[in-house]
C-alpha cells in the first residue's frame, strides 16, 4: 500500500475514534437530564416548620420536599400542551389580566370554588369538600356531588400540616376534577392538609379576637373599634384537646399586639404566633374655635367640639372642667384643646409678688413674699419672705394669696 494511502488511512481511522469518543460523552452527559426529564411528580411539602411562621414567610421560604404522601402522577404533554397555549395567548395579549384580590362579577347562573389556604381532613382521601368553598349560583344538588371527589390520598402522619405549591396544586385539580371544574377554582398561594385535628383560619381567629376583647373595647370612653388585623392565615392543632388562647397586648388607641397560644390539654404552651390589630378610639373633644396666643382667657366663644380618633393625640384632652382657664400656649382653630394647653387663670407663677397670710387663732399678719414655684389654687409652693429674706411654703388660694397655716 503506498504510503499517502496508509497515511489517510489513519488520518480517517483517528477522525473516526475522535467522532466515536465524542459521542460516548454526550450520551454519557445526557443520561441523567433523559432521567430527570418531564414533570416531576407532586410532592407534599412538610409543614411543621412553615405553619409557625408568619403568612409572609409561608409564602416566600418554601423548603424542598421532606415527606412524600398519597402519589398523584402529573401529565408531562398535557402541562407542556397547557404551558404552550399560555405563553401563546399572553403573547397576543389574548388573556384579560384581573388584578390581584379582585374576582370579575358572577353572571346569573355562575359559580367558582374558592380553594382554602389550609384545611383538615378525617378521612384517608382528601375530598373537594374538604379544600373548597362554592361561590355564585352553585345548585345545591350539584355541590353535594362535586363536594364528595375524592382528590387525593391525605397525608400519611395525623396532626401534622403538610403542604403543596400552587402549581402543583392546579395540575392535581386538573387531573382529579377535569378542565371544566378546575378552570372554576381560585387558587390560594400554597394549600396545607393536616389529617385529623383543627384548624383555625383567618376569619376564625379575626372573629376569635373581636369576641375576646369586646368586653374591654365597651369600658372604653368614646366608640372603640379593631380595625386592619394582620394576623396568621391559619393555625392547626394536632388533636381537639388543644385549644388557642389569645394574650393581648396592652389596649391603646393605635397598633395593639396579639399573640396566639397554641395550649396543650394540661395548660402547656406549645407555640406562640404573633398578630396585631389597629385599634381606632373616637372621642368627641374640644376643639378651638378660632385662634388662640397664650395667655388668652378660654372662653364659651372660643370653644367648639369635634370627634377625633384619640391615636392622634399627643396629650389627654380636656375634659370640659375647672378653670377659669387661660392658654399655656398658641393653639389654631380647630385644634384639640389639652390639658396640657392650659392654665388656671388664678394661679400663681414663678416670680410673681403676692400677698403672704399667717393665720393662728386671732393673730393674722400679712406680709409680701416672691412666689419660688408655679402654682394652682390648693397647690403648695415656696416662697421667699421678702422682709425676713427667709423661705416659707404656702397654699395658693387665688392668683394674688398664699396662706401660711
């Protein structure tokens, strides 16, 4: 064989074994993405740690799946086939976009199931019933078969909360309930199960705290009202021998912190979940009807009345008593009139020269001292004897006496 003929010939055998080796790689490398390929399937996430956390925290910190429960395959072409269409239509801008919280009026006829962010159930499957809540014009007849879909088997380990995302959530709805009725569920952002026990969900602990803390809201003076709960959207209890006990924060007009107990049968706390509630106080107040420099007499003119939320108050207000008042400082019309904005007209202040008057039995002298300290009738204040040079303490008895007893 010539030599330029054994000379390809290598070059070919060379090029073939490069071809060859690279081949073996690719295969090699794309063994595990061909295992790992397609829809993985729905996967209870363990939510022990998640449902002592705050709703927030709930929904941003979602960890990897711990505990796998009943098995609900997935559909990898039906998801791809769903996903595709999706992007398509938000391409052509062919998807109305609601915005979030906010749920398009119900025609006649119409109905939706609203899926609850937590829920319990006593049975070994999960049903519709147990995760749902029909909205609109649902026939009764109708619910009561749609309520009785079996879903999925429920969660191995009783009293404790598993939990499933919202994706995969709506792909188990979908194959468990057909794209008709899972088209007319509105999902929450994660769903969490616990086989057996209780749970209380947002409502339930928003009228729990309302129905606590009446009783002290009605001793309030003025309306007192609970106003923008922020508290837990849910909290289990393993079995019905635990209860929820509210230990409120001290009750002032403005933020009020609450926090839940969860209590085990022999008074244990087992966890403490924390919430707050605004507390809005409406006083009816005196308020400046014109404006005021100090020093002015306060008078029946000069007096109006306004209700006000009390968390906006810096002081107590006045009360409506005593006097006769003069101000303590400049106050706008339409201020609230404090305590603090106001002085008694027959008061004696600092510096000033009043009448000293020292009483025993028939003797009575009288006498000219400097007043050391402001003071109200009835107060007791120092005074500097202005002949004797020496300190005495007196009562004020107007804005010109002080009588030594």
């Amino acid at each position: 064989m010539p030599w330029a003929a054994r000379h390809v010939r290598l070059i070919w055998l060379a090029v073939s074994a490069l071809l060859l080796a690279l081949t073996l790689v690719c295969l090699w490398r794309a063994e595990p993405v061909l295992a790992a390929g397609g829809v993985p399937q729905a996967v209870w996430q363990d939510n022990d740690r998640n449902h002592r956390r705050s709703p927030t925290q709930v929904k941003t910190q979602l960890r990897p799946p711990q505990v796998r429960a009943g098995q609900m395959p997935l559909d990898p072409e039906a998801h791809d086939a769903r996903a595709a269409k999706t992007s398509t239509q938000l391409a052509a801008n062919a998807v109305p976009l609601a915005q979030e919280g906010n749920l398009s009026l119900l025609e006649q006829g119409d109905w939706r199931l609203k899926i609850v962010p937590a829920a319990v159930t006593n049975t070994n499957m999960v049903l519709l019933g147990d995760i749902a809540i029909p909205l609109g014009h649902i026939e009764q007849a109708q619910w009561d078969a749609l309520r009785a879909t079996p879903l999925w088997d429920a969660p191995p380990e009783e009293g404790k909360p598993l939990q499933i995302n919202r994706s995969r959530l709506s792909q188990a709805l979908r194959q468990a309930l057909g794209q008709d009725v899972a088209s007319r569920c509105i999902l929450p952002t994660s769903l969490v199960i616990q086989h057996g026990g209780l749970v209380f969900r947002e409502d339930d602990l928003r009228n729990y705290v309302v129905k606590s803390l009446t009783p002290q809201l009605a001793a309030m003076p003025g309306e007192a009202e609970l106003t923008d709960f922020r508290l837990p959207e849910y909290i289990f209890l393993a079995h019905s021998q635990q209860r929820v006990q509210l230990e409120p924060g001290k009750l002032t007009p403005g933020r009020v912190p609450l926090r839940f107990a969860v209590q085990e049968a022999d008074g244990s706390v087992l966890r403490r979940v924390a919430g707050t509630a605004t507390l809005s106080l409406w006083l009816t107040v005196p308020t400046a009807a014109q404006s005021m420099n100090k020093g002015d007499a306060l008078t029946a003119q000069s007096v109006t009345f306004m209700r006000v939320n009390a968390g906006q108050l810096r002081d107590l207000p006045w009360d409506g008593h005593g006097g006769p008042w003069q101000l303590a400082r400049s106050i706008n019309a339409g201020d609230t009139i404090l305590q603090s904005d106001l002085a008694n007209q027959h008061m004696v202040k600092r510096g000033d020269v009043v009448s000293l008057i020292f009483s025993r039995g028939n003797l009575k002298i009288v006498t000219q001292a400097q007043a050391m300290a402001d003071g109200e009738p009835g107060a007791t204040i120092p005074l500097r004897n202005l002949q004797t040079k020496k300190q005495v303490f007196g009562i004020v008895k107007n804005g010109n006496t002080v009588e030594v007893h």
